[in-house]
C-alpha cells in the first residue's frame, strides 16, 4: 500500500511543535473543543508558524478540531488562525458542512464516533454528506467527549465506512486507542489512508517526541 498519511493530534506546545520538525508529518491538529488539550486560537497563532520550519517534505496541514461548533466560533478562531483544514468532531449536519465550506472556503473532514458495536453516535447517515466533505476520520465513541478516549474500536465494523471514502474519493483516517505498538496492525487490518494519534503518544499527559517519532516510525515504514 501507499505511505499513510499521519495526524498528530493535540498539540499545546512551542517546544514540542519544534522537536518534531524532522519527523515527517502529514497533520498537526489544534483542539479548540472542550478538553485537556483544548487551546485558543490566540494560542494556534503562536504555533501555526513554527509548521513553515519543518524540514521533511512540505509542511503539515494544520486542523482545528471543534465539536458542535457556530459559525461564529469558527469565524472567531479562523481570524486569529488561518488553518488547513476544520475537522468537525461532533453531531454536525450535512447542512452545516456546506454552510462551513461556503463561508470559509477551506477542507472539512467529518469525525465519527463509533461505538463498540460499530453503529455511529448520532445516527449519521453518510449519504448526506455526499460531495461535502474531503476527509473521513473514525474515532471511539466517548460518552463525555464524544472522541478522543484512547481506546481503539472493532477496525472490521469500519469497512462501510472505508468503502463510503472510496466512493467520495476522500481520506478515511482511522483513530482512536492507535499508539506505536498497535499501529501496524491497524494498518492492515483496515487499511487507512492515514493515522491520527494524541494519548498514544503522550507520558503523564504531555506529547512525549520520543513517543511520537516511533509511531511515526511505525507507520511510515510500512
């Protein structure tokens, strides 16, 4: 298979931002939705720049996470941010996908949650989403956050989802519990385009670059 592109999600940090810009990365994603990682978009200002500095490949992408987010949240971080890409995380609509590409002009990929069942939160239909995203991304269903658990989901139920991307033509990244020991598995078993990874590259809470370049590692070597 093709190089799978890698998201390293969460970052908060100058210095960490900075140890990484030998690793080749693909996405770097700011959370600005209710959580531990959550930053401002004053604070992705200060960050955004040190992505220009990266010394393997092109740039990363920036992604602003958001769950459940207005058009005026968005408006108000985008000011301050000028990101890549905007991943919606939460219950959003069809019909708010379009809005957001219509005001902002920019990618939008559409998170899922997916319960251990392998039925998604919220009941979302992909086939309204048809023509209106440019990334798929499957994460676990948590109860409080709605993603971000750290916990992996059954990857076999992700295959009509796999096969909706296909379809559309779009990313279908895979998260949820992916760290540099279970990674490779993934990757087989579900075949992804890319990886998107926050607790599974953390000690105590914090990024550890150690961490982080053996899953990059992990996943580039395949």
């Amino acid at each position: 298979m093709g190089k799978v592109a890698v998201k390293i999600c969460g970052l908060q940090s100058v210095e960490v931002l900075k140890s990484m810009i030998n690793l080749p990365v693909d996405y770097v994603g700011f959370v600005f939705a209710r959580s531990k990682r959550q930053i401002s978009g004053l604070q992705a200002a200060g960050l955004l720049p040190i992505l220009q500095q990266w010394t393997k490949g092109a740039p990363p992408q920036s992604v602003g996470v958001f769950v459940n987010p207005s058009i005026r949240e968005l408006r108000d971080v985008l000011l301050r941010a000028p990101l890549d890409v905007l991943q919606l995380h939460g219950t959003e609509s069809p019909e708010f996908c379009r809005e957001v590409k219509a005001n902002f002009g920019l990618k939008v990929f559409k998170a899922l949650s997916v319960k251990k069942d392998g039925s998604v939160h919220g009941e979302l239909s992909l086939e309204r989403y048809d023509g209106l995203l440019d990334g798929l991304l499957l994460d676990t269903y948590d109860p409080e956050y709605g993603g971000g658990s750290g916990v992996a989901f059954d990857w076999a139920a992700a295959a009509p989802y796999q096969n909706w991307a296909k379809q559309q033509g779009i990313p279908l990244i895979a998260a949820g519990g992916l760290h540099s020991g279970n990674v490779q598995e993934m990757i087989r078993t579900l075949g992804p385009d890319g990886v998107d990874v926050s607790s599974g590259v953390e000690t105590n809470g914090v990024k550890d670059i150690a961490k982080v370049a053996a899953f990059v590692e992990r996943v580039k070597e395949i």
